[in-house]
C-alpha cells in the first residue's frame, strides 16, 4: 500500500472517536436527538478535555465517573477530566474570580448555594442548556431547588445532628435535644462564617427554632470548623462527642471503613442542600461541559453519585441504592425555604447574626 495513503489513514484513526461502533449514548437515541448527540461528541473528541469544579465529590468518585462519562460517549482514555475539589466558598471565589478576569478555566460548577446559583443565572453567568435529562426533575424545578435549562442538582445532602454511641449515649429526636446531651467544648460545628452551606442550614433551622435556641448552642463552646471529612472524624477518633452539623455521606463513608457512627433526622426537620450544576459562562469546552452535564443528570450518573457520596438524587422516581443513609426526597421531612428569594444581601445578614451569636 502506498505510504502516504498508509499516513492518511493513520491520521483518520487519530482523529476518530474512541468506538468502532456507536456508543451507549448515540444507541439509545433516536432522531434528532440521535443527531445532536452524536455532533456534540464529534465537538468534544476535539476539545479533548472538560474542567469541573466541586464542592462534594471525592477523588475516587470522580475516576469512576470519569470513566463511566468516556465509556458512556466512546470518548478516548486520552480524554481528560481535570476536577477541582474545594469548599463551597472556594468554588464561589474561583468562578466569579475567573469571570470576572473574564478568563474562565472551569467549564462545570457544582455548589450547594441555592440563592447565589439563581442570582448567576438572572445575571448571565450560568449559560442556557436545555438537557433532555432536565424532564426528570420536574418536581424538583417546582420545588423551587432548580432552575429548568440552568441548573438542576447532581445531588443533595443534609448537616445533621451525627455522634458515635462509644463516646454519646444519646437517644434524641429533635435538634433541641443536643443541647442538653453534650459538654461544653466536645462538639463541634460547621463554621457559617466560611461555608455558604452550614451558611444555608442556619438560614433554614433559625426559622424553626429561633434565634434564642442558638444561643444556647453557642454556650457549648463547639469547635469549629469547615471540612465535612474533618467533621465526621473527630466524631469517630471521640476528639468530640458530636457533630452539630454532621453530613450523612461521611458517616456512610466512616462506617464502611468499621466505624459505628449515627446520625439523626430531627423531627423539626432538616435543609436539603441541593448542589447546583451548571455551565459557566465562557466555558472553554462548551460541547463536553454539555455532555457532562447530561451524564452526571443521568439515571447512570445518578447511581454513581449517590452510591460512593451518599448523596440525594432529585430525579423523579429514582430509587436510592443506600435508602439508610441516603432517603428519597420524599421520606424526608424538609424545611421549607423559598432560595429563589434570598438574595446575597440577606445571606450576608445572616452571617453577620451567626458570628454574633457564635464568635468563632
């Protein structure tokens, strides 16, 4: 065969996406659903790499998507994923850090901060998409925990009253009932004045219990701090009898590794901190940022998320692999908060209350 027919063909195969046939994706649609499919992961193959950037998920959690995401669009293994994991401060920083340079490095956010997601889609920071996965979370777009076409959640999860029965007997059933059970100083607490989502949590709790209930709380003289990780393994080394702000996910995680935390549901309620997901405006791989946000909205990425971080699925009727550590929205009673209508102003108010009450 002649040689420079040999190298076109060699460059062909280069070039070509990773799959001889056509991939899940493409197989199970159809039409034009088929076809726009198919042309975003031409687009994609080109871009070669996607950026995210995440409040929750782990290091290992994210290998097992990314390679379900590449398997899922016969994307190469030579397709890069590049994750950031941080708090959600931090992702807050970065994106209107990097928007505001107008040199935009992330192409995906993930954040549980309801009122600052909405405040970005009114002001054109989050770009329009309207996924097709979006029709699975009606209930959620009229709950008022998504935006349809600019955000929905990869995934929720609650700061809940969490302890280790070696070191706490408690037998409580409501949020009031901590305050009598711990020692001063052997708990500890979300720090609200870094975390817009323990931020979040007193928002909603303070219209439950009031402002005088946590005063009592501060007269604990809890430790603070922001990594949920940390939070959890202070509980389980009994450096604290407990955790105020305790998130279900790093119990399920500790207890897989042989500890015997738990964690309560308090009859009050609890704040569901749903984690927005969404295109930043200015992505640089607008056609793989697209694909993944189908994936990650997916009944397949759904399974991922939930399985390895405990989190809580808004997809109408999916049923949750962990149903003890990770319920149906509907098996949770919720506080009620309207995020659509909280503004940065009020949230900046309500921290400014919590350090007064709390003085970390």
């Amino acid at each position: 065969m002649n040689a420079m027919i040999i190298s076109a063909m060699a460059g062909v195969l280069l070039g070509a996406p990773a799959f001889a046939q056509e991939p899940p994706a493409v197989v199970r649609a159809a039409g034009a659903e088929k076809a726009r499919v198919t042309d975003l992961i031409k687009a994609a193959t080109t871009e070669g790499q996607l950026s995210y950037i995440d409040a929750v998920i782990q290091p290992q959690t994210n290998d097992e998507l990314t390679a379900a995401f590449r398997k899922q669009y016969g994307l190469r293994d030579s397709f890069k994923v590049n994750y950031t994991l941080t708090n959600a401060s931090g992702v807050i920083t970065r994106i209107g850090q990097e928007l505001q340079a107008r040199r935009v490095s992330q192409d995906v956010g993930g954040i549980a901060a309801l009122p600052w997601a909405f405040e970005r889609a009114r002001a054109g920071d989050i770009i329009e998409y309207a996924s097709p996965e979006y029709a699975a979370f009606d209930k959620a777009i009229a709950s008022g925990l998504a935006m349809k076409n600019y955000f929905a959640f990869n995934g929720a999860y609650i700061f809940v009253p969490t302890w280790s029965p070696e070191t706490l007997p408690f037998a409580g059933k409501s949020w009031k009932d901590v305050v009598g059970a711990v020692s001063p100083g052997r708990m500890n607490i979300g720090d609200a004045s870094k975390s817009e989502t323990y931020l979040s949590t007193y928002v909603g709790l303070r219209r439950v219990l009031g402002v005088d209930y946590f005063n009592e709380v501060a007269k604990l003289k809890p430790n603070f701090l922001v990594r949920s990780e940390q939070i959890v393994a202070r509980v389980v080394s009994g450096e604290d009898q407990t955790a105020y702000f305790g998130m279900p996910t790093r119990v399920y995680q500790a207890n897989m590794r042989g500890a015997k935390v738990k964690f309560l549901l308090p009859q009050e309620g609890v704040v569901l901190l749903a984690q927005a997901t969404f295109i930043i405006k200015g992505a640089p791989h607008p056609a793989a940022a697209r694909l993944w946000i189908d994936f990650i909205l997916s009944e397949a990425g759904q399974e991922i998320l939930v399985r390895n971080e405990t989190l809580i699925s808004g997809r109408t009727g999916f049923k949750s692999p962990i149903p003890d550590y990770a319920p149906s929205i509907d098996a949770l009673h919720l506080v009620n908060v309207d995020w659509h209508a909280v503004s940065s102003a009020d949230m900046k108010k309500a921290r400014e209350e919590w350090m007064s009450i709390f003085n970390p």
